[in-house]
C-alpha cells in the first residue's frame, strides 16, 4: 500500500502537506517525498524512510519549500516519488497509490516505441514513471489521465500538481479511497480521512471510481466523470486503514467493533477475557468484548520508543525480530488464564506462531485465537500491502497444500476451502488449530464481514478470499 496528500490553499501550506502527508506513515515504510509549486519553481524532496521516521527526515527542509501554497507528499512502500516532469503538457509532478499489475507488459511495450526510462526503484522500472509516460501520451492532461485508466490493468490512483491545480484520479474500480477536505483557506485531497482532523479540514466527499476531480484553493470541480463500478479494498476496514479514517462514509474503528461483535456472536466458547494483537486486532478485541460481555485485558503491551516501525520491513528476517521485540508479555493476565485472542487477519503465520508460544511461555493455560477475516487464499492483483504480496507466502496455501498433497493449488482446489459450512474448510481450520497447538481457533465469515462494512458485496473486492473481483 501506500497513501498521499494534497492541498491548495491560499495561504502557505508546506505545513499542512508536510503534516499530511506524515499521516500516511502507516501505509509504508520504503519512500516518501514531497513536491511544490512556489509559484515560480517545482521543488521537491525524496528520502528514504526504511530506518526513520518521516518527520526526522523532512523536518529541516522545510524552509525549501516556503511560498508554497500548492503541494502533494507521499508515502510509499515501494518507488521514489514524486517525479517531476517536464514535457509538451507543461510542468507537473506526480505521486501513485496502488499496483500496475501488468508493469511488465506496459515496459515492453513503451521499449518497442523507443521510450527510456529515467527512474529505477531497486533496479527495477518505477511504476510512477510508467503512470508519468501514459500521462504525456495525451495531447492534453485529461486525455493523459484516460490513458492510465485505459492502459493499466490492476490499481492505481494519482495525484498531478501543476502550476494551478492537483488533479485528483481515483482508480477506476475505486479499491483505493480519495477523500477531499476543506478548510477556511482552501482544499486538501487524502488517502487517509484521519489526516484532516487536526489540520482543520472537514470531509467534503469520497472521490468517486474512475472520478476526476480538479482542485484549486477555491474549488473543486469534476472534469471526469464517475464510472458505474465499484470494489473498495475491504481489507481497508479490517487491518490496514486508520482506525479514525471514514471511507465511503463508514468509519474503520466502528467497523472492527462490529467485526468483533459478529464473531462473538458464533463462539460459545468459555474464556476469562479477550485480547487484541496490537494494534491491528484491537478493534475487533473491544467488539468482541461488548458483545460476548467479558472484560478487554492486555496480556501484550506494545514497546514503540526503539522498536515504531514494523508495517512492512523489507525482510522476513526483520518483520520476525520486529515483530517479537515490540510486543512484551504482561504476566498478572497470563498465568492459568483462558483467553480469547483476536488478530485482524493470518498472513504468513510466523508472527501468531510467536505470539502462541510467548502466552504459553507466560502460563497462559488455554488460548482460542479468532481472525477478523476468512482466510487469506489468493495473492492480491490490485495494491501492494503485505497481506497478500505472494500465494506462496500465505499461512492458508500452505496448510491446503499439505492437505492436498499437490503444489498445483488451482482455482478448482481453492474455491471449496472459501465455503465456512464446507468439509474442506473444517479440515484446513483443524490443521491450522493443530499446526499452532491451539484450543480453537475460527475465522470471520465473509458475509458476516461484509455485512459489518454495510455496502454491497458487489462494491467490495474480496478477492484475496474469494478471488470475487472484476480482474480489468
């Protein structure tokens, strides 16, 4: 994943772009930039973030940007953005959200028409520069942004800033939010919804899928219209948003408590208390807690002052040592407890393995772990989050895998394990329960998580449990 800001106002607004955009930092941890126009220049700024925060980078650059009173930043999990770009329709800069699933095709087909790319991110092509390329293939902006939206297959949302605006591009499915703010001086455009509330802004609208909204310090106007199509990411909700943020009007944290209410209300097991896996299962912990009406408890604390950043270190090695130092056991709610631990989703299963064998080390006498969302069984095509980054890092094909003895796991083979009444679907949960030596453990059923959001299952991608997706 990764998140951007925007703003145009009629007063200086580094501040609010530089604060904005730190906002974000959860989205990623490899790149961020920030570009402005300050009415004579494009200035801009890329740092890595892999070992830092954002602020400590960008803090003492920003007497750079002063007079700046349009600006977009940027938190990546992948390439160095913004690119600023000169070319036959002016200067601007751009900053993306999403995944180009077929970078590899649109590489090779711009080679053949004798265009070179300029920008590597790991000695690999940069998407950004890709979305850059089909933009300038337009003989106007608007006609560049269509031929993003035609050429790229996947996900991918923008921001332009030019001289007198930000172009707000939505992907044209809508799986990843754009939210427009505003303030008494201007305007402000997000991923995050959370990142107006202190700088201000009030929530004006979702940008719609396939919108394209043109925004100024004194308006913001539709110059492409909306399609008639929608699937927003859903794991949006469960893990990955911020718990403040609203998409499509609904708001993240109150949808984890009735994510927590909705398994409460399957389990009969008997327990002393439930527990969240910070932060991301605490959420559904409090909801399950009011719904089943036994107390919240902390058997972990989280120690953030050396160890703050673990959404997506660049290693397995470095997610399994982040992961393990940052979370300290609480022993007066562990010894000859019977708990309830709730976590938002199983990826790879290394880190619950480890969160397993740390209650147990601490007396924890039985533990039933429950899973915000089904199983995770396909890779994902559309962003690029560490939950679904490769099928053969997933916890859930691996348990299906020894279970069908085959390294061909087909559609055909997958599918019936996606039906919770299904044999096979009872067998994986077994062998999951007895691969981590637990009490039980059960997952959310997928209607009863979309009925949680409240949209239509249709305006949902659940594809990375289903494989329910337009794949366009």
């Amino acid at each position: 994943m990764s998140g951007f800001f925007g703003c145009a106002s009629r007063i200086e607004c580094v501040s609010d772009v530089f604060y904005g955009t730190d906002y974000h930092s959860h989205l990623g941890t490899k790149k961020a930039g920030m570009a402005f126009f300050n009415g004579t220049n494009f200035v801009r700024s890329i740092h890595s973030i892999d070992n830092a925060y954002f602020r400590n980078k960008f803090e003492s650059e920003l007497n750079e940007f002063e007079n700046s009173n349009i600006g977009i930043g940027v938190i990546s999990d992948m390439e160095s953005q913004p690119l600023a770009i000169t070319s036959h329709l002016g200067r601007y800069a751009v900053v993306t959200v999403g995944r180009i699933d077929n970078l590899e095709e649109l590489s090779e087909q711009l080679l053949k028409e004798k265009i070179h790319f300029a920008e590597l991110s790991d000695s690999t092509i940069n998407p950004t520069e890709i979305v850059c390329i089909l933009i300038n293939k337009g003989n106007t902006l608007v006609e560049g942004i269509e031929n993003v939206f035609r050429s790229v297959k996947g996900s991918c949302s923008f921001l332009i800033l030019t001289e007198e605006c930000i172009y707000a591009c939505r992907d044209k499915l809508g799986r990843t939010p754009i939210i427009i703010g505003k303030n008494q001086n201007g305007y402000a455009v997000a991923s995050e919804s959370s990142s107006f509330a202190n700088l201000d802004y009030s929530i004006v609208r979702d940008i719609e899928p396939g919108e394209v909204v043109r925004i100024t310090k004194d308006e913001c106007s539709t110059i492409i219209q909306p399609g008639n199509r929608k699937q927003i990411c859903a794991f949006l909700w469960v893990y990955y948003g911020y718990p403040s943020s609203y998409y499509e009007g609904i708001n993240v944290e109150e949808v984890r408590y009735r994510c927590g209410a909705a398994l409460a209300k399957r389990d009969d097991v008997e327990a002393d208390f439930v527990a969240g896996i910070p932060d991301s299962g605490i959420g559904h912990a409090v909801g399950y807690s009011n719904g089943k009406q036994i107390p919240y408890k902390r058997p972990f604390v989280k120690y953030t002052p050396t160890w703050p950043r673990s959404f997506m270190p660049q290693t397995q090695n470095m997610r399994n040592l982040v992961a393990k130092m940052k979370l300290i056991p609480n022993e007066a709610f562990t010894k000859d407890s019977n708990i309830v631990f709730m976590d938002d989703s199983i990826v790879r299963g290394t880190q619950l393995k480890d969160n397993i064998t740390k209650l147990r080390e601490c007396g924890v006498k039985k533990i039933h772990i429950r899973i915000a969302c089904p199983p995770i069984l396909f890779p994902c095509c559309f962003l690029n989050f560490s939950a679904s980054r490769s099928s053969f890092d997933l916890f859930a094909r691996r348990i299906i895998k020894e279970l069908e003895d085959t390294d061909e796991l087909t559609d055909n083979i997958l599918l019936p394990y996606t039906n919770p009444d299904s044999k096979k679907h009872k067998m994986m949960i077994e062998a999951m329960r007895q691969h981590f030596r637990l009490d039980s453990i059960k997952f959310q059923h997928l209607n009863d998580l979309v009925e949680t959001i409240g949209l239509p299952k249709e305006q949902l991608c659940t594809h990375c449990w289903d494989r329910s997706s337009y794949m366009e």
